[in-house]
C-alpha cells in the first residue's frame, strides 16, 4: 500500500501526475478545523463538512453571541451522531482585538489622499471623516508615519473593503491618518491592526473569560485557541484560569501567533502551549510579505520537534466567494503539508463563504496527494538527530515503533493509550501509515464521584497528523498484566477493515504496555 511513495526529489513520471486520487475513508493524515457560522451551521451542511473531513469545530466569539454559538454546536452534536463522525471542540477567543465601531451598519467610503480621525469616543457617529475604535490608548502607542490597516473581519484580502492609513499626526486621544487607498467599509465588524506596535490590553479579557467560564464549562471544549499570544505568560495566564473550572483543566491552549511580539517570545511560548495556529492573517500586516514563508517554516519545523501541533490558516481565501482556489492557494496548501504541518485551519472559507463542504473537500484532496510525496525518511533522520541521545523510554519505543512499520511496510500502527501521549510521540515521527489510537479510558475521583477519563483525549488527538481515535470499552486497562488487550486489538483490527484501511495479509504493528514493559510487536493479518 505504501511502497508507492513517490518523493519530490526522484524523478516523477509525468503520466503518473494523471492518475486519478483513490477515494479512502481517511481521506488524508493532515486534519481541517472549520469555523462554523452562518454559511455552515445546519445540521445538513455541518454533516457534509464531517463527511468531507473536518475533524474540529472552531467557535468564534469574535462576532455571534452565546445562545447563537449553542444552538450551532446543538446541530452539531446531532450531525455526530448522525455521521458517527467524531470531531472536537475548539473556541477562540477575541483577545485584545482592536474594531471600528459602527453602530448604525452604513456603508463608510473612504477617499484616497483624504484624512480621517480615528476616536476612542464610542458615542460617536462613523463616517468617512471619524472612525469611533475600541481603544482608547492608541494615540499613546503610534506615531507619525505608522501604517494602519482596518479591514472586514476575517478579510481575504480580495475585497474592495480593506483600507491602509498612514498616522499624519496625533491629537490628544484621536489619531489623524491619511487614507492610502479608496475604499467602502461595508458590514458590521470591521477589525483593526497597527504594525508591529505593542497593544496594551490583555490578551484574555473579561468578555472572554465569560465565554469560556460560562459555554466553555457547559460544553467541555477540548480546545482553546488563545488569540493574540504575545508572551509565554499569557498562555501561564490562561491555563491558570482554566484550571479552575471543573473539567477544562484537560482543554489543551494552542497559542495564536499573530504579531512580531509573539514571534519574538516563539519559543518561550511553544515551551507553555500545548499547539500553535500560524494566524497568517494578520501575520501578514505585521511581517513583510517576503517574510511571511520564512516564519512559517521556521515556526513549523519548532513545532515538529517539539512533537507540538503546528495549525496553518488563510490558505484558500479565494474559495470564499469561488468553487476553486487560485493555482498559488493550492500550492500554498501543499507546501504547508511538506514544511509539516498537522492541520489547515478555514476561517471565512467556511464561516460566511458559498462552498464550505467544498472547500474542506478540496483541500483534503490536496493534502492527500502532498502527503504521497512528503520525505519521511529525511524528515524521520532528522527528528531522532534533533532528539539526540540517550533517548528517554517513551521516545525510544515511539520511534521503534514508526521505523519497524516503515520497515515492513505496515498498513496501520495500532497504539494503547490512556493519556494519547505514547501516540502523540508516534505520530510525531510523522509514519506513513495512520496510526490508530486506542484510547482506554481510567477511572478517577474527584471524592464526590467516579467517572472515566479518555474522551477528551481521543478527542484532542483529531488535531494531530495521522493520528485517528478510538474510545475504548474502559474494562481493558491500558496497562495490561498479561495479553488481555487481544479484545481491544481486535475492535481496532475490524474498525480498520470495516474502513477498507486493513486487508487479508496485511502487517500490523501494535504498540503496548504489557506489566510494565512497553512492547512493539508486528501482527501479519490472515484471510
């Protein structure tokens, strides 16, 4: 099945490039989170993204409130179920986001070579002279010649509604710009970011606290996207908090980069947080366009390393408003799954775009046929260099594990967990096979009651590339005195042919911990 891999370096014949993609239950290793919104929140449209891929629902509070949010993620527990599908939660919060804002939703047309006055006085009326903005120490932060972008939330870059200012001069607490470019603000939220200035509000603020203390407990996300990460602190900060609300002390915090300040503290950060989302998008404003890549490969090949999951966004813009992405889009998409990505990220692609199961469609197509020609090999050699030695146990057995599967060319690696740390690791030396998770669920107390662990970690392992969950029966310890997994491995077993993953003949390699010894043995499946 994978002695086919083609890599970028050899030749390629050219016909073969024709070939048509096999369809395959698991349509790709690489995992799409979706943000589901006005475009993508029935429970039929939300079915067919499952159905198509997506593996985590994002929720975005920067626009939507509460009661909205619940009722998509209502319909969204209901495609689950219907699909039988599993797909995990994440919320994202707004962060220290700066807006215009616009109380009555008219139209603003904004003249180039004309000024405007940017006020923290909310009450006022906007036009195309004064613009009210959330924040009131921007004249403290900026000065004359500053460039300024206000654009539509969730901008593609495409649209006639995206402005730049440069900072003429400042007047008490109002910012005067010149207006570099014409343009129509058109919509309700309209997002504001000044280059590489530092924003002094905190990045979790009081309206997100609520959200996450209040539809974040209800709803047990596994998922916090920590917009507008900064310092290693905010992440401290953040799990803090989490911590003291029930059960989100297991909800992982992947920390958004979107500003040179949280470039500069990368890699303090990538220390603290559990994952990281390259937010491309505002990355854009405040990096040269020229840099843009660099950061990227760099930021991913960190992530890599650290056995962390590097998230991607802003890849297919274009397919917003069009049923294919421009050529530039579908390489970017590919080169991403090639630098190492885990997963693509769709923001107004799905959220308020026309085609949001096609876009999930497509870009898993996408993956799928960079993941044929991704060097695992060279990218194998360079994770056990990076590791260096002596290796501890859990890497040694993970890394035995993806060389033996390689080896004997193994359709499937079937790993026992009960924290998805031991299949975190395998997937981290990226195989070319899938890696099925077993997770077995532990039972805990907290003195009042008892109750099982294990759902939040299979759950947070559909953000991890090649990584694929399964829950379960908890009467099998993940530790086992003796063979007793054989049950286990056998409902993992018939849950990969049942998905035409594993056939008659085929190896097999399972990794376990029988008393406490870790073992790697390989199965050969008979008719």
């Amino acid at each position: 099945m994978h002695s086919t891999h083609l890599l970028l370096e050899e030749p390629i014949r050219m016909v073969s490039i024709l070939e048509p993609s096999k369809p395959s239950f698991f349509p790709a290793m690489t995992k799409i989170v979706g943000t589901l919104g006005p475009k993508s929140r029935s429970v039929e449209v939300i079915s067919a993204c499952l159905k198509a891929g997506m593996s985590v629902a994002r929720f975005d509070f920067s626009w939507g409130d509460v009661d909205y949010h619940q009722e998509t993620l209502e319909n969204l527990k209901t495609a689950i179920k219907s699909t039988q599908k599993l797909c995990a939660i994440m919320l994202d919060t707004v962060g220290p986001e700066l807006q215009v804002v616009n109380k009555s939703e008219k139209a603003i047309s904004l003249e180039a070579d004309a000024y405007v006055i940017l006020t923290p006085d909310q009450e006022q009326e906007a036009s195309s002279q004064l613009l009210p903005i959330n924040f009131s120490g921007l004249s403290k932060a900026v000065k004359q010649g500053d460039t300024i972008f206000i654009g539509q939330y969730l901008f593609t870059g495409s649209e006639t509604t995206s402005v730049w200012l440069e900072v003429s001069e400042v007047k008490g607490a109002d910012v005067v710009c010149i207006i570099k470019n014409t343009a129509t603000l058109a919509g309700s939220l309209f997002t504001l970011h000044v280059s590489q200035i530092h924003i002094d509000l905190p990045t979790l603020t009081e309206a997100d606290k609520n959200a996450i203390s209040t539809w974040g407990v209800r709803n047990k996300i596994d998922f916090l996207s920590l917009s507008y990460t900064r310092h290693a602190e905010d992440v401290r900060q953040a799990r803090e908090f989490l911590s003291k609300l029930g059960d989100l002390y297991q909800t992982q915090i992947f920390a958004k980069i979107e500003s040179v300040e949280g470039l500069t503290h990368f890699d303090e950060i990538l220390q603290e947080a559990d994952g990281i989302i390259l937010s491309r998008g505002n990355l854009g404003i405040d990096l040269p366009p020229e840099k843009v890549f660099l950061f990227q490969k760099a930021a991913v090949y960190k992530c890599n390393m650290a056995g962390k999951p590097a998230v991607i966004t802003r890849v297919v813009d274009s397919m917003t408003d069009n049923l294919r992405p421009t050529r530039a889009e579908a390489t970017d998409v590919a080169n991403a799954i090639l630098d190492g990505s885990d997963a693509i990220l769709l923001g107004a692609e799905t959220l308020r775009g026309l085609y949001p199961v096609e876009t999930i469609s497509t870009v898993g197509r996408i993956c799928y046929e960079a993941e044929k020609v991704f060097n695992q090999d060279l990218y194998f050699k360079k994770t056990v260099k990076y590791v260096g030695e002596p290796m501890t146990h859990l890497e040694s057995i993970a890394s035995s594990a993806v060389r033996a599967a390689i080896k004997v060319r193994a359709s499937v690696i079937v790993c026992f967990t009960s924290s998805g740390r031991a299949a975190r690791l395998i997937a981290k030396y990226r195989p070319t096979m899938p890696v099925l998770s077993v997770v077995i669920p532990r039972l805990k107390t907290n003195q009042l009651r008892w109750s099982f662990s294990g759902a939040f970690e299979a759950r947070q392992s559909l953000v991890v590339r090649g990584l694929f969950p399964m829950l379960a029966d908890p009467r099998h310890p993940a530790e086992s005195t003796s063979s007793s997994n054989e049950s286990v491995l056998k409902v993992a077993l018939d849950h990969g042919k049942a998905s035409g993953l594993i056939k008659p003949h085929d190896r097999v390699v399972v990794c376990q911990k029988v008393g406490d010894a870790s073992v790697v043995k390989i199965i050969e499946l008979e008719d």
